[in-house]
C-alpha cells in the first residue's frame, strides 16, 4: 500500500470511535504521531497476557483474534485493535495475527501521551468522548444496545 | 454562490416578503388558520348568541347574563387550570375543543327542541368562549414557535386573526339573511373539531425542551396561578399592562361611540353606515399593517418599541379629543386603538410569554387572558358608570380619564421592556457554583451539638472534619474537647487543634505549643506556632528560641534562627551565624534538609545573602527542593526569580508552583511573563500558564499582553488569552481599551463571514470524502471564529451574560438557543447586532447576509474561486485543507498553485501539496 499523507491519515482516523468528536484539524496531529506499518501474514500485533503499548487501525488486510489457539473473530480494514491501550495498562486478553499480508497505523502510547501533554484541548475532548462511551454503557435503556455504533469501527474496543 | 434555500423564485420572494424561513410555513400557515377559525367561530357566534338571546329575552335582562359570564369566567378557568395538570397543553386544547363542540351540537339540539333556557347557557357559554378560544391558539402558538421565530411570525399568525374576524361577521351575516341563526352553532362545533386536528398536527412540532421543562413543577390552580403572578415582578408588570391596556380602550371606545352619535344625531342610518365604514377600513388597514409591518417593526426597534404604540397612540387619541372632542378626534384615537390592538400590540403581548418556561407560561397566561382581562372590563365599565353617573362628568371627562390613564400604561410598559430582557438573561443564565458558599451553608446547619459528639469521638477522622467545619464557620471548640484534643493520639487531629489555637489566637496554650514545635510538622505550623508563642509571651518565647538555637534538633534551630533574626540587636546577630553554619552546611545535602532550608529562605528578612541563597534553591534538581524553593519566591515576591520561575513552567512536577509565584509576585513579573509569551512557550501548556498569570495579575500591562495573545498562534492559546481577559474585565472593565477590542472584533466578524463564504461555496459540491473534509474544517473554523466573536464581546458586555448566550447558541436546545439570539438582540449596541447576529442565526449557512455585502464588500465565490483563495489564505491549516481537496476541484490552474505550496513554511501544507499534486498526475 502507498503511504498515506497526514491529511489521508487523518481521514481514516476520524471514522474511529476514540476519535470521532475531535476537530479535523486535532486528528491530522494525531495523525502526525500516527506511523504506517506493513505487516507479514501470521506476524503478531499483540500477543495475549502481554499489555498492549499501541492502537492499530487496519488499512489493509485481516486479523485474527486468538485467545489461546481458539479463534474468537477477525478485524478487517477499518477496523481498529487495542481501541484502549492508549489508556490501558492492563494486559491484553486476546493476541492478533495477520491472517493475509496486512498494512496498519499505529499510534503508540508513548507518542499520543505527549501529543496529550503539549496540546490539553485533545484531552478535553478525549475526557468527553471517554465519558459519553461510559455513560452509554451505564444508561439503562441504552446498555442493551451493541457497545459498538454503527458507524464505528472498534470492534477491538473492549480487548 | 447558490443558496440552499428550497422552493421557486416566487416562493422564495414570497418568504421572503413574509419572513418565512425554509422549514416554518406548514406551521405558520395552521397557527394563522387555526387563529381564523377560531376568531371566525367567535364573531359568528357572538352575533348568533346575541340575537337568539334577544329574540327570547328582553335586554335589560343582558347584564344578569353579563353577571354570569363573569362569574362563570373564574370556575371555568380553575377547571381548565386543573385539566392542565393532568394534560400536555395539545392534549388539553383538544381535549377542551370537542368538549366544546359537543356542547355546542346539544345547544342547536335544545333551540331546534325549543328549550327556552337554551339561549341563556348560549349567551354565556360564548361569552367564556371568547376569551378561551383566542388564548389556546396562541398558547400553541407560543409552544410551537422558539422567540426568534415568534418575532418574525407572529404578525403573520395574528393576521388570521384578523381575517377571521372579518370571515365571522360574514358567517353570521349569511346565517342571519337565510334564517338559519342556530346553524352558527353546528359550523362553531365543525369549526371546533377541525381545531382539535389542527392542535394534534401541531402538537407533533412543540418544542421538546418545554415538554421538559413543564416537569416536576407546583399544581396548577386559580389560585396558584395568582400567587405565581403575584410572586414574580414580571408577571405583575404584563398583568398590569393588560388591566391598564383594557380599561383605557373601553374608555376609548365609550368616547367613539358617545361622539359619533353626537355628531350624527337622530341620523340611524347614516350611524350605521358609518360604523360599517369605520370598521370595514380598520379592518383592511389593520391586516395590510399586520401583515407588512408588524414584524419589520419588531425586528426593527424591538420588543419595547411594539409595546409603546398603542399607549402612545391612545395617549395622543385622548389629547386630541380633549382639544377637539370632533368626530375626527374619536376616529383617530377608536383607529388607532382598534388597528394596533389586534396587530403590533398583540404579537408584542404575546412575545412577553416567550421568556417563561412552559408550564409557567400554560398557567399564567390561562389567567391573565381569561381571568384578568375579564376583570379589567368589569372594572372598567364600573369606571365609566362612577365618571358619568356618580361624578356626572361630560364626555371630556372621560377624554381625561383616558390620558391619566396612559401614563401609568406608559410607565409599566417602560418597566416591562426592561424586565423582559431581565427575563430573557434569567432564562438563559447557568447559575454560578461557590463551593465555599456551599461548604459554609451546610457547615451551617449542622447542629453545634453534632459538632461536640463527633468531638468528643474517637473517630479521629470525623474529628478531622468537625474542626474543619468549625474553622469554616470561625467557632472555637470548648475549651475542655480543645485540651482532650491535643492528649489524643492522632498527630493529625492535634496539629488541626493548634492550627484552631493559633488562626483564633487562643490564649493559654503556651506550654503545649512550645512540646508541639517538637513534633514533625511543616515549617509553616512551626512558623506560626513561634509567633504564636511571641503573642502570649514575647520575652519568654525569646529565651525559648534562644535555646532552640542551640539545641539537638537542626530544623527547629534553622526556624528558630530564622525568627530570631526579625528581632534584631545582637540575638539577630547571633541567630545569623548559626544560620548561615546551617545554610552552608554541605555536610549532609539531604534532599529532605536543603528543602527545607529552601523554604526558610521564604521567612529571611531582606539581607544580599537571601537572593544567593534562593537563586541556589531554584536550580536544585529535587522536586521537592524546587518546590519550597518556589513557594519562598511567591512568599518573597521575589522578581529577580521571574525569569527562572518562567523556565519552570515547562517542569511539570513543579509547573503549578511556578504558576502560582509568578501571581505572587503580580505586576513586577509582568514583563518577563509577557516578554517569555512573545517567544515560543514550550508548550501548549506552559503558554497557558503564561496566559493564566497574566490574567491573575490584570493590571494594564498584563491586559495589553493578553490582548496581543488574541493573536496567538494555536486555538487553546486564544482561547486561554480570551477567558483570562474576561476575568481582567470582571475585575476592572475599565482596564480595556475598548478601540482596541472594537478593532479586533470586526476582524473576527469580517474573517467569519470570509469563511462563510468559502464554505457556501464548498458545501453544495459532491461529496467526495475529501471535499467532505474540507467542508468539516471549514465549519469547525467557523464555530472557533464565533467563539473568538464571543471572547471579544465578553470584553465590552458583561462577561457572564456573553459566556451564557454563547454556551446556548451552540447548545441544540432550540428554545434556549432562540431566547440567547433573543437576549444579545436586545443587548448589543446596534453596530454589533447588525454584524453579529446574522452570524448566529439559524438557517444562516446558505446565505450570505446583507450585513456581509454591505460592511465588508464581499460576494458570493463560485467553486473554483473558493479553491483558489483557500489555497492562498494566511491560514496553514485551511490551506492544506484546501490542497487536499482541490485535485478534485476540477479548476483550471490549480496544479500550478499546488507547485507553488511546496515552499510553504508549513510542513503539513507543503506535504499535502506534493500528494495533491502527484494524485493528480496520477
């Protein structure tokens, strides 16, 4: 896949869910932060048991999601993998392996953190999309819907 | 550029004519004709009502039925009033309407029937009919609308009115010339069945927020309704207006009549003729000036202007008939009454509603339409019977009457557009949280025997927090839980104890506050415990510090040292040695010593030793060292350490300290601090510090600085400089130099309506995801320009009002968005509102205002133009945003301006320029 400029990248990201409220303008820094990578069919995202340091958003290609060797569901373009690791510590409950040659963009904690530090406006925003996600989940009424939009594309949200 | 608004040349010229915005006609259209008919059903039916009445009875007999009505008017309406508890307001009026109607049908079957008591309950049914009909209509009006809406459409609706009146009096004038009198009831009963369609249509366009705000509220009753009218001034104004407003107009009409059958004495027919004439010609004159003007006028001079009118122009009716008292004189001031009353008052009357929330305004305005104004005739005819029977006055008599009248109309209307945008500025206002007010309000109430139990505890953290509340509220504790405070084992709570001790000065606790120093607390407590020690006994504190001095303990020696040096004479002497012995001490350079040596710098008195010591303390690399280094300078106001305390904001362990010295220090540290704003911040965060100090000190240096930041290069920063100039503002408005924001807010508002610009000519393209993009930045542009429109007019109207309308400008509560546009119309200077507004108005994206045509010469760009000037505005990210878009702009000559875009200083320009133009190779 040819690299993508800023701005291209910029316009995937707006159609995650993490990143939907945000200003275009916000989305092309994180996008700037935000580092194409090609990946090998049965090479590793992340691996189960082990913290997840990184958000994937797949541009291109699949991926299986295993927990031990029982494959629970695929990811496909679009589609992000460790929607949380950029909040999370916690270890990752499933691992993720290309099942075709795959080209992803990675936004790695580290990197989004100090792109957080030096522009507080994001962290706002992101406060406000966090808690909106966490009050849909707790409304009554509104838990029983998927935790997943339609117009969203995490389904690696929850990992 | 194309404009976005639906329909042909003719309906558009035809809305625009009427003020109809795309969206409102199918409503407007069923309020005015739901207003027709119902005035229409009235006319008919008074007329109808009248003559069955007549034929039965003899006149005299019409006041006992007069009487009825009016008795009758209050238990209808607490009926009505209890319905509306049960009922959302469309529910009630249909409900209320087939009532009605079923009524009315039983009515023609008891006159076909020949019940003679069938005519009484008509005549008095209607006589109640009259004034609910009229009400409900616009009670849906008023739900339906939003203010701004209101403004513009009300003149129209209340034109039905007006045609329906005339529509009536044929209605009753055909049924009359073919016999068929009680025929008037059975259309009255169809007139009301359709009614109750149109209320279920229109129940489907109410605004959501008043069904919401019409919650959890007090029952409604005649009564309740009374003391809620009583209760607020507004209220008591608008039901002043209307009770002056009636009474002067029966007054009028008294003098019309008594002049016109004057004038055409023993002439029946001429009489009648005239009258025709008179009300015929009022009639059209009132629905041509209803119809063109009524909401010009509105829009023109506002709500205040409406209002003035028709006492005015009854004030000057009543002059002209004094000086006169000819035919001419009673036409003027009967015409007037009769063509503003039912046009421009009208609508004004009805805006007056609009501030209310829902449920107060079903409640309030039941009573005042039905209830008071009801009143107000019967006070008025009694006015009339006193001035001609009683005082046996001549028709002038009357004519004074009416001018004295006038001005306490006056006068109230005067109140009443006053109060009216106090009520718009209450319904949009977010009500301020003081957690200190708070704390102390509940630290109030809780009872001084709660206090001493929890006291007395052993829950050493509820202790805790009983001494908390008892210092927020400025009690001691008995002196007997004080003592058994200090013995107890929490350090914690006996440290809260001194802290009582010392802030309220409490005598005799000298032996336990010397055993304290001993303990391991701040520098601070030990600070102030040895001045509380000095207060109780000055030479002994002196000796036991003396021995401090000397003593095992080096941080009690260091403070003691330190507080021995404001002594003076050869202790300070003395002191000095050993401090300096302890300040060079490199012996053990424990983080925990040099930090608190670093803090005692904050307690020296002024000595050459004190800058070397802090400039030392302030370049330590422990956190904690730094910080009570930091909190010496604040403590100091040590200027000399500005420039250093500005390299710390970029440290975040101690960023907040920093922040907090430099306020500390205040205007001395204004001149670095601007001057460090000048150069590139660090960070984000740190230009915000920057930003938030100045905004703390806000003398006249700091707010040139934060008028210059207006300017700053990101959105945060901006936005940080424009809340805290609202804070400087609040302080001390005179502070601002008001040319210089006027200046600014204009370039805000020309720069929004460029960008409007733009986006009307990119938002009708096809939407690739690319020009979608684009479209997006250039909305979210607009939305940062009018806050940064908003942030300037905090600066020249008070702050709280601008951030309150700006919050619901871009809330989606529609009705609270309508009453903000509504407040900042009556609150900004003409030259703002005439820029401003069209900014904020809804439905505004496609049209490019008047306001921009005028004030800044522009015009509407077709597409390519549009590209063309994004990709050469001073703006790096609408540029690239602009260069993204633009391959598939299709425009000639844009791979040129591509090319040109490669040398732009913005990395993210000249990398969206290459691609741009390699996909267009491609």
């Amino acid at each position: 896949m040819d690299s993508l400029s800023t701005l291209d990248r910029a316009l995937r990201l707006k159609k995650v869910e993490l990143f939907q409220n945000l200003e275009t303008e916000t989305l092309a820094l994180i996008a700037s932060i935000a580092e194409q990578i090609d990946i090998a069919e049965g090479e590793s995202l992340c691996d189960e048991g082990r913290p997840q340091l990184a958000l994937f958003l797949v541009l291109e290609g699949k991926f299986d999601m295993l927990r031990g060797s029982a494959r629970l569901f695929s990811i496909g373009v679009g589609e992000t993998i460790g929607n949380w690791a950029l909040f999370d510590d916690q270890p990752s409950l499933v691992s993720s392996t290309a099942s075709e040659a795959a080209t992803v963009l990675r936004i790695d904690r580290e990197d989004f953190y100090d792109l957080l530090a030096d522009n507080p406006e994001i962290t706002r925003t992101m406060f406000q999309a966090l808690f909106q996600r966490v009050r849909t989940l707790l409304t009554p009424g509104i838990s029983n819907t998927p935790p997943v939009p339609a117009t969203s594309t995490t389904r690696g949200g929850s990992l | 550029m194309s404009e976005s608004v639906p329909g042909t040349t003719n309906q558009r010229g035809l809305r625009a004519l009427l003020k109809i915005e795309p969206g409102e006609a199918w409503s407007t259209g069923l309020l005015a004709g739901y207003l027709a008919l119902g005035i229409a059903s009235v006319i008919a039916l008074k007329a109808a009502s009248d003559s069955l009445f007549l034929s039965r009875f003899e006149a005299s007999q019409l006041p006992y039925a007069d009487l009825a009505v009016t008795a009758l008017v209050g238990v209808v309406v607490g009926l009505y009033l209890k319905l509306s508890n049960r009922l959302p307001l469309a529910r009630l009026v249909q409900f209320t309407q087939v009532l009605m109607a079923g009524l009315f049908a039983l009515l023609w079957y008891g006159l076909a029937a020949g019940w003679a008591p069938a005519a009484i309950v008509l005549y008095v049914w209607v006589g109640i009919y009259a004034v609910l009909v009229p009400s409900q209509v616009w009670s849906i009006a008023n739900s339906v609308l939003t203010t701004r809406q209101a403004k513009r459409l009300f003149s129209l609706i209340g034109s039905g009115g007006i045609a329906g009146a005339a529509m009536g009096g044929r209605i009753a004038n055909f049924a009359g010339t073919r016999n068929a009198t009680e025929a008037v009831l059975l259309a009255a009963a169809a007139i009301l069945l359709l009614g109750a369609a149109i209320a279920a249509v229109l129940s489907r366009r109410m605004l959501a927020t008043n069904e919401r705000r019409a919650a959890a509220k007090e029952r409604a009753s005649l009564l309740a309704s009374f003391r809620l009218v009583m209760s607020q001034r507004y209220l008591r104004l608008i039901t002043a207006s209307l009770f002056l407003s009636a009474i002067v107009s029966t007054l009028v009409k008294f003098q019309f009549k008594a002049v016109a059958k004057a004038s055409f004495a023993g002439d029946q027919a001429a009489l009648t003729t005239f009258f025709g004439d008179f009300y015929g010609y009022i009639a059209v004159f009132s629905f041509v000036f209803h119809v063109l003007f009524t909401s010009r006028l509105l829009r023109l001079f506002g709500l205040g202007a409406g209002l003035f009118v028709l006492p005015l122009a009854l004030g000057l009716g009543g002059v002209a008939l004094l000086t006169s008292a000819g035919l001419w004189a009673a036409v003027v001031a009967r015409g007037a009454d009769q063509s503003f009353r039912h046009s421009l008052d009208r609508a004004s009357n009805e805006l007056l509603y609009m501030p209310l929330a829902a449920r107060v305004r079903t409640q309030v305005k039941s009573f005042l339409d039905i209830v008071v104004s009801r009143f107000a005739d019967g006070i008025a005819s009694l006015l009339l019977l006193l001035l001609l029977e009683v005082l046996t006055l001549a028709s002038s008599g009357v004519s004074w009457a009416v001018v004295l009248g006038v001005i306490p109309w006056v006068a109230t209307v005067w109140l009443l557009r006053r109060e009216y945008v106090d009520t718009l500025r209450a319904s949009i206002e977010r009500p301020e949280l003081n957690p200190e007010e708070i704390l102390k309000r509940i630290s109030a109430s809780e009872g001084a025997a709660r206090i001493a139990e929890t006291l007395e505890g052993s829950d050493h953290a509820a202790q805790e927090t009983a001494i908390d509340w008892m210092r927020l509220n400025q009690a001691a504790p008995e002196e007997l839980h004080l003592r058994a405070l200090l013995k107890g084992t929490s350090p914690a709570v006996r440290q809260k104890a001194f802290e009582v001790i010392v802030e309220q000065r409490l005598p005799g606790y000298f032996k336990q506050a010397a055993e304290h120093l001993e303990d391991d607390i701040a520098v601070e407590e030990r600070w102030k415990l040895l001045g509380y020690l000095e207060a109780e006994d000055g030479a002994e504190a002196e000796q036991l510090m003396q021995a401090l001095l000397v003593g095992p303990n080096r941080e009690l020696a260091a403070t003691a040292g330190v507080r021995l040096l404001h002594h003076g004479g050869a202790i300070a002497e003395e002191a000095m040695t050993h401090l300096k012995a302890a300040m060079s001490d490199a012996a053990e350079p424990t983080a925990e010593w040099r930090a608190l040596r670093a803090r005692l710098i904050g307690f020296l008195p002024d000595s050459p030793e004190r800058l070397e010591y802090l400039g030392q303390a302030l370049t330590d690399e422990e956190p904690e060292v730094l910080r009570e280094a930091i909190e010496s300078a604040a403590a100091l106001r040590a200027v000399e350490a500005s420039e250093r305390l500005i390299e710390l904001l970029g440290n975040p362990a101690v960023r907040r300290e920093a922040r907090t010295a430099l306020e500390a220090i205040g205007a001395p540290a204004v001149a670095a601090v601007a001057g460090a704003l000048g150069r590139v911040p660090p960070s984000e965060q740190a230009g915000n510090d920057l930003l938030r100090v100045l905004g703390t000190i806000g003398d006249g240096d700091a707010t040139v600085a934060l008028l210059n930041a207006l300017d700053a290069p990101t959105f945060a920063m901006r936005r940080m400089a424009g809340r805290c100039l609202a804070r400087v503002v609040e302080r001390a408005p005179s502070r601002i130099d008001r040319t210089r924001v006027e200046q600014g807010l204009r370039r805000e508002i020309q720069a929004s309506y460029q960008e409007r610009v733009l986006l009307s000519a990119v938002q009708d393209r096809a939407e690739t995801p690319r020009i979608v993009f684009l479209q997006t930045a250039l909305r979210e542009r607009s939305s940062q320009r009018t806050k940064r429109v908003f942030w300037h007019l905090a600066l020249l109207y008070p702050w709280r009002e601008m951030r309150d309308a700006a919050y619901w400008i871009d809330s989606g509560d529609d009705a609270s968005r309508s009453n903000a546009l509504e407040f900042l119309e009556t609150r900004l200077a003409n030259e703002h509102r005439r820029l401003v507004l069209p900014l904020l108005e809804p439905n505004g994206d496609g049209v490019l205002p008047d306001a921009a045509r005028e004030e800044f010469g522009l015009i509407p760009l077709p597409y390519e133009n549009a590209v063309r000037r994004l990709l050469t505005r001073p703006d790096p990210w609408l540029q690239a945003c602009g260069a993204y878009a633009a391959p598939e702009s299709g425009v000639d000559g844009i791979g040129e301006l591509l090319k040109g875009l490669r040398e732009n200083p913005d990395a993210l320009v000249r990398e969206t320029a290459i691609a741009a133009a390699e996909r267009m190779r491609a």
